[in-house]
C-alpha cells in the first residue's frame, strides 16, 4: 500500500451521524500492525445477550480469522461478546502460524474483557502471505480496554480502513410497539471486491433483542441480495467477513415476521454496499446493471455479474463510451440463456439495442452524453421469462492499476 489515494469522486460527503447502540462500545489504537502512526486495530465490547450472525468468504484460501469466526457463530449468547480487527495484514496464507496468531489475539482480548474466548471475533485485512505481528495488536489492549466508548462508531470506521478513500457507515431507526429501535454499521472496502461475501468488512450493530436463528437467517437472506450483488474487480478476497450483532439494548424482541425490522436491515446492508462500489478502486462512475426477462433469477444474476465484471465494459464506461457491443458480448459469453434475437439493451431510459440488431431510435451522441453521468443504469432484457436481478459496480480506470501495482510497498 503506497500513498493514500485521493478521495473518491463518489464519495459521500460526510460521514453520517450514527446512533449509539446500547450495548456496544468500541476503542481504536495504532499499534503499528504495518505502518507507524496510523490507527489500526479496532476492539468492539457488546454486552452480555448479544446474539451474533455472520457470512463469510467462500475462497478455499480464506484466512485463520475467518475460519475462527465460522466456528463461533451461534454460541451461547449469555456472556456477551467482543470483536477485535485490524489493518495492514490480511493473516492469510500464513499456515498455523496464522491460527496461532488469532488463538493469541482471541485469548488476550478474553482475559481483558471476561469473555469467553468462545465468544472473541477476530478480522484481518491487509497484505497476504505475511506472519502477522499479532503481539503488536495484544500490546495495545490495555489502552483499548480503557478508551472503550459507546461514541467511538465513527473512529472505528477509520481504523479498519486500507486502501479506502472514505470510512464507511449506515443507520436506520424503525419503530416497533412504540419504541424505536436502532441499527448503525460500518464497513471498509475498496478493492479485491466480487463477494461470495470481499476485502470486505462489515459489522453491523442493533439494539433489538433477537434469536440467534431468526437473526442468522435474516443476514444469509439479505446477504444475497446486498453485498453477494456488489463487485469492484471480480475478485474474491480471502478475508471477506460480515458480523450482526444484536445486543437486546432497547428491550423490543424482533422475530422473524417483523418485517419491517428486516427492511431496516435490508437498507442498512445495501447502504454499505453501495459505499464499498462507489470507493471502488480509481473508481469515477458508480453503475447499477438490471436484468429482466431471464430464465430464473439465478440465471439473471449470472448475466449481471457477467456485465459488471467485464473489463471491456467497464473499461469503456471509464472512457464514456456507450459501446453496447460489450453488453451484447458479455451477456453471450455468461454461460445462462440467451437468445439474440429477444434481446434488448437500455442506456438509461435510452433503448440503444433490440431484437437482435441495432435500436432505430438509437442515437449515439445522446448515448455519449448520458455516459458522462457519474451514476449510470445498464438494463438488459433477455426476454426469455420473468428471472430478475440488480448488481452494482464501477468503472475500471488507470486508478486502479496506480493502486495495485504497488500495493505491497
């Protein structure tokens, strides 16, 4: 990671207000996990109650923490919980050195805060391959022991950072039985972004009191139509971690039919979704691709993912070229149904291709003018049947080569 990139063009323009969650504090510190002098290492303490959901990376290289956390999900709730994150160093490909390094960090983060090491979380996002310098991160607990405040939201979205532009975060409050009930989350990331859930941290706090189940089930549902439905550069990272935690602060229950509660979260997950595309990598344009008129759903989301990792069409969406020709190439090359002669493609509300050939309505300076928007829909109907599905992406600049070529430096 060389200089620090400038700020996103996309980027929102402040970071938003987020409500305290009780039952939740954090605390923040530069331990110098990689770089000197620059806050690295995130603690979160959530009371005792809380129940933990969480989806992970699928990448059979996925890192010791990741594979930590999987084995905690849906432990005994009564004792509370922490979380501890750091920056700078992935832990990944690091062999058992790297399960030592997290039972050491796990274990250290227990004795400090009383809770089972059953119930200590770990992240790390960073550099692969390297042995992370774990007693860097169990020197500076005593100071994030004592600094934990339920008003460091905001500080710890800027500890998890790497190469992001911008810290990340969302809120929504909805009322149940006359009581509100308050959702805050954070997230980093910015590049190595096509989750199968990216490196992509996300923790997402509430103050509802829920079944670990009920809660589990509502993040892998939400999960598929948020995060699953986002990428920067078609790469999966081996850290990929989205933790919910639910700290029954606000005394409501939330069950499974409270449907607006899940709407909430739904909000809240797709808000920091978007925020991860639009600090995609020497991003400029942030891109939604529709599909309608698929086969099935699944075969619709092919499609998108299709479209949105594309290099060609990112590439000339970078350039503010409407080169509908790619949308036509990558729909073909996806590998779900297709026919030629259904299909049709819209620039906006601008239908450039249909039936097989070129749109008659089609005009190409309008189509160049609307590529110079900084948010850009590309639809696609297959016409086929009434499979559906929206992903998010950005385009592909020379910013992103600047980035990642030396990322390790």
């Amino acid at each position: 990671m060389g200089a620090t990139p400038p700020l996103s063009p996309l980027a929102p323009a402040a970071f938003p207000d987020l409500p305290v969650i009780a039952g939740v504090s954090f605390a923040t510190a530069a331990a110098g996990v990689r770089y000197q002098n620059r806050t690295d290492v995130l603690l979160v303490s959530l009371a005792p109650g809380t129940a933990m959901a969480g989806a992970f990376t699928r990448s059979t290289t996925r890192s010791a923490a990741v594979l930590d956390c999987q084995t905690k999900i849906g432990g005994d709730p009564a004792p509370g919980a922490a979380i501890i994150v750091n920056s700078g160093n992935a832990n990944a490909f690091t062999g058992r050195r790297g399960a030592e390094s997290v039972q050491a960090v796990t274990n250290a983060v227990s004795e400090k805060l009383g809770v089972p090491v059953a119930r200590v979380f770990s992240s790390s996002t960073g550099v692969i391959g390297e042995p992370l310098p774990h007693e860097r991160i169990i020197d500076s607990l005593d100071d994030l022991t004592a600094a934990l405040s339920p008003d460091a939201i905001a500080t710890a979205a800027r500890a998890i950072m790497t190469t992001d532009t911008f810290p990340k975060g969302a809120s929504e409050t909805v009322v149940i039985d006359g009581q509100a009930v308050h959702i805050a989350g954070i997230a980093k990331g910015s590049g190595m972004i096509a989750p199968d859930m990216a490196t992509m941290l996300v923790y997402i706090f509430t103050d509802a009191a829920m079944d670990q189940a009920v809660l589990q089930d509502m993040v892998s549902a939400l999960n598929r139509t948020t995060f699953n439905c986002i990428t920067v550069d078609s790469d999966t990272s081996t850290s990929d971690t989205l933790l919910v935690a639910a700290t029954g602060g606000s005394g409501i229950r939330v069950t499974e039919n409270n449907v607006g509660f899940m709407e909430a979260l739904r909000r809240v997950m797709l808000d920091l979704a978007h925020q991860v595309v639009r600090d995609g990598e020497g991003a400029t344009k942030f891109v939604e691709i529709s599909v309608t008129g698929a086969a099935s759903d699944a075969e619709a989301h092919i499609h998108a993912k299709a479209i949105a990792n594309s290099p060609l069409i990112k590439t000339a969406i970078a350039g503010e070229d409407p080169n509908w020709g790619r949308v036509v190439m990558a729909v073909g090359k996806s590998g779900a149904r297709a026919d030629r002669d259904t299909l049709a493609i819209w620039f906006g509300d601008m239908q450039v291709a249909r039936d097989g050939f070129v749109s008659p309505d089609y005009d190409e300076a309008r189509a160049a003018a609307y590529m110079k928007n900084q948010n850009l829909i590309i639809h696609v109907d297959l016409g086929l049947g009434g499979g559906t599905a929206r992903v998010w992406t950005c385009d592909l600049t020379h910013g992103y080569i600047d980035i990642n070529a030396d990322y390790r430096s």
